[in-house]
C-alpha cells in the first residue's frame, strides 16, 4: 500500500514516512522490502537521512552482510554515526566476516566517534564467530577502560567465545562476574557456561550450574539440557543423562535430535545398547529425523553389545534415510563384526573409496582386529604402513615398537611386521640385542579400553617362540633380548616370504 500510494500521488510522501516504513520493515525482519523503499526514495526525490540509512542498513543484518557494507559505503552526502558503523558491523558479524567488523571498529575513533555497548558487543561477538577468543577477550576488557558498560549480551558472547575455543574456566570466570556488575545470567548465559562446562569435561559443574539455573528461576532451555546431558555422556555418565533427558517433558521442553543425539551417545558409552536402540526406535514417533549423528551412535551402541546383525541393519538404513554414510559410520560397522564375520568386515572395508569415503586410522584398526589371523590381514597391514597410517610405529628407533592406539589385531600385525621387516638386518648370531615393545597396559587406549593389549602380544610372543618380560618399574613395556636364531623360530606362515638371514 506504501508503494501505490506514493506511485498514484494521492499522498506526498516525505522523509518521516519512508524512514518510518523502513524501520518497520526491518523490525518485521522484511529486508528486501525494507531495501525495496530505501532504493525508492532516490526516484521520488527524497534524500536518506542518517536515520534513513540505519533503519536500512538494520535489516540487513537478517539478509547479505555485502548489501550492508554497500550502503554504509554510499552515505557519501550523510555523514556515518555510531549506530550506522554499529549496524554495519553486526550485519559483517552475522556473515562471519570478523575482520571486516574489527576494521570498521577500529575507523571509529577516526571519524571521530565513541564506540558504544552495541559496538562493542558487535565486536565481540564478531570474534567470537571467527574463533577469536583472545581478541573477544580483548574488547571485553577494553569497555571498562571506554568507560561503557558491559550489558548481558556483552558477557553472553564473551562466555561463547571462549567456549568455543575450550577454554571453560575463563567462559566461567566471565559467568561467574556478572553477579559482580549486577547482572542476572540469562538462558543464554546459563546455557554457554554449560556447554563450556561439557567441552572442559566438568561434567559436575554442569550439572552444578544446571541446578543453579533452577534455583535462580531462570526457564531452561532445549540447548541448555542437551549440553549438560552432553557433558554427563563425556565422562560415561549414562544414568544420570537419562535422567535429564527424561526431566525434560516436565520442563515442558520438547527434545530436539541434539538432546537425543547426547543421550543416545551416553548410552553407548555406558554400553546400554538396548536404550539406545529405544531411543533410536522413538525418534520418529516424536516427529524427530534422526541424522547421521543418531545413526553413527547407535551402531556404535549395538556394536558395544556384540549385535551386529542391528549394527549392520541400521548402517544400511542410513541411505534409505537419505544422508550419506561418513567415516564414523563405516568404523562403527566394521567393529560390530568382530566376532567371526571378518568377511562381512573386509568387504564393508573394501567398499568405503566407492563412498568416497577415506578409510582413517581407527577403519584399519576395526578391520585388522577382524583378519589378522587371516592371508589378507598383513597385507592390509603393509597398505596402512605405505600410506602412513601407522607412522609413529618405530618413532624411538628400529629397536622400539609402539603400539598405543591400535587394536589388538592391528598390534599383532605392526609385532608381526616389526619381527619380519625391521629386526633382521640389525641381528646377528652371537650377541643378543635388547629390543622393548609399548604396549602401554590399559589407561590411554579409549577406543579399546577394555582389551588388554599387553596381555595379547605377550601370548601371541610366546606362541612363537619369543621369550619377553614384562619391564620391571614399567608394566606397559615388554623387553626381548634378540638373536637372528630367535626369529628363525618363528613359524614360516607368520611371512609371505623367508627371512632374510644376513651374511655372516
């Protein structure tokens, strides 16, 4: 109505009333037609003001961030104010463009104007999606010596900065001053604190400052629950992630596929596979499309209770769900088939370069545990070696093997080759040399904390002929004393060739 109105000339439309239809179109989030106006003012002859420019420049904040920096960089007639570079930088924070931001931050006092608290906390936030903590920090500090007052959005995007960058007990320094400036943490606060809680592994005070949150009467929020059900899975947590899952209808808060994406997770860390197959299963029926992470996790959690066939059931359902499997989904499947299906193992691993997917360390790992007592194990073992998935193997020298991060399968393969390959030519007949195995005895493998690797390789040694002892005062080391005679005993299956014997 605007537009004809001012077409039919019925009404002679002014300044005031462009500017005010600019405004409300950009307070209404209606970008194109709050530009729409602004470009219909040059044809009717009426010259923008500052305000004009402003109300346009606003919103774009909710459309391109370069339409902004255009109009900003027309005011040629119109002098820029606080609330045009202000606006302008929010719209560059928006689109991730912080340095732009920092560059029309840094214009201000040339043009001489005094940045405010919108300026400020436009900065910060800008640092703060650029993964700038430092920075962010930087501006935050620096409204004090402005003499501007941090305000709650000010404190928000700081704690969310250094969130992002895992640095939770500076996110919860900033948390905890507010109080100090007379602030009240909002949802927001609350929710960022804990989710730098989560990513710091502090899973009680997340859950501290979940219940703190109650107490203060603030309304939790579906971000808040899913990081701190978050952190509860982080540490294997998994009845009490239930718990906050399950206290969320009371919240009266729907879960979304992030809470059920962490409580499915805290389930297959505690090894809960048939709640997560539960949760899975009820996903749908509440309206929520699973992802890729749901799917990843549940495999994972029927991996972990030896259920292959599911594991394997719903890995296939990922592409009748229409998302594309990734790395994790193939790792997740070929570790569920483990226990006697190396063949079902092997061929999921032969088909991840026609998903285009790119087999990593731990896909060698699950696929070696599976056919290291089979022909085609070594070999998959030598194509890891010359790709250099296994290159710290042999990173203290020839006489030392490390086997932190491997499977058992895959340990016994890197012992296997390390015998084979690396050992001969440094062995002689007549004196023995020492040579030291890393096993490391359970406390820095996660992914197969459960195994006893240690124990594994010292059977498998024996088995063979090799003598080896656990080192006294390092019980994740296992000491050999070696001849060429010693490897001789091997087994000529352990190779594909003889070993070479050196001229004496």
């Amino acid at each position: 109505m605007f537009g004809e109105l001012d077409r039919h000339g019925r009404i002679r439309l002014g300044l005031p009333e462009y500017t005010l239809a600019i405004s409300t179109c950009a307070k209404a989030e209606q970008w194109q037609l709050a530009l729409q106006i602004f470009s219909g003012m040059g044809k009717a002859k009426v010259v923008p003001s500052v305000i004009s420019y402003n109300a346009a420049i606003s919103s774009c904040q909710k459309g391109p961030w370069q339409l902004a920096v255009h109009l900003f960089n027309s005011m040629r007639k119109v002098e820029p104010d606080v609330i045009s570079y202000s606006a302008t930088m929010s719209s560059c924070e928006k689109g991730r463009e912080w340095e732009l931001a920092l560059h029309l931050f840094d214009r201000m006092p040339k043009a001489r104007l005094f940045p405010d608290a919108v300026s400020y906390n436009a900065s910060i936030s800008s640092c703060e999606k650029g993964q700038q903590w430092q920075l962010a920090l930087h501006f935050f500090h620096g409204m004090s010596k402005a003499e501007v007052h941090p305000d709650v959005i000010s404190y928000n995007a700081t704690i969310s900065s250094c969130e992002k960058a895992q640095q939770w007990q500076l996110a919860l320094y900033s948390f905890t001053s507010m109080p100090n400036a007379l602030m009240n943490p909002s949802i927001i606060s609350y929710s960022a604190a804990i989710s730098s809680c989560e990513k710091g592994q502090q899973w009680q005070l997340a859950l501290h400052l979940h219940t703190r949150m109650h107490m203060a009467k603030v309304i939790p929020d579906v971000i808040g629950y899913s990081a701190t059900i978050s952190s509860c899975e982080k540490v294997g947590r998994w009845q009490l992630a239930l718990h906050l899952f399950d206290e969320m209808p009371q919240a009266k808060l729907v879960p979304d596929a992030v809470s059920c994406n962490a409580t499915i997770s805290s389930c297959e860390k505690g090894q809960q596979w048939q709640l997560a197959l539960h949760l899975f299963a009820c996903m749908p029926k509440a309206k929520i499309h699973p992802s890729l992470i749901s799917y990843n996790a549940t495999i994972s959690s029927c991996q972990k209770g030896a259920q292959w066939q599911l594991a394997l059931h719903i890995f296939h359902g990922i592409r009748r769900a229409k998302l594309q499997h990734d790395v994790v989904s193939y790792n997740a499947a070929i570790s569920s088939c483990h226990a006697g299906h190396w063949e079902v193992a092997l061929h999921l691993f032969h088909s991840m370069p026609l998903a285009q997917v790119i087999p990593t360390i731990v896909s060698y790992n699950a696929v070696l545990e599976a056919v290291f007592e089979k022909d085609q194990g070594y070999g998959l073992f030598l194509q890891a070696a010359e790709l250099e998935i296994y290159e710290k193997l042999s990173r203290k020298g020839p006489t030392f093997l490390d086997l932190h991060d491997r499977s058992a399968g895959a340990a016994w393969m890197a012992v296997r080759w390390w015998l084979l390959e690396v050992l001969p030519p440094l062995l002689s007949r007549k004196t023995s040399r020492n040579c030291t195995i890393i096993t490391g005895w359970g406390k820095s493998r996660p992914s197969w904390v459960k195994s006893d690797l240690r124990g594994f390789i010292l059977k498998m040694l024996r088995s063979h002929g090799i003598a080896a002892d656990i080192q006294a005062g390092n019980q994740g080391r296992l000491l050999l004393e070696l001849k060429m005679q010693d490897l001789v005993k091997l087994d000529f299956e352990l190779s594909f060739r003889p070993l070479a014997i050196p001229a004496l």
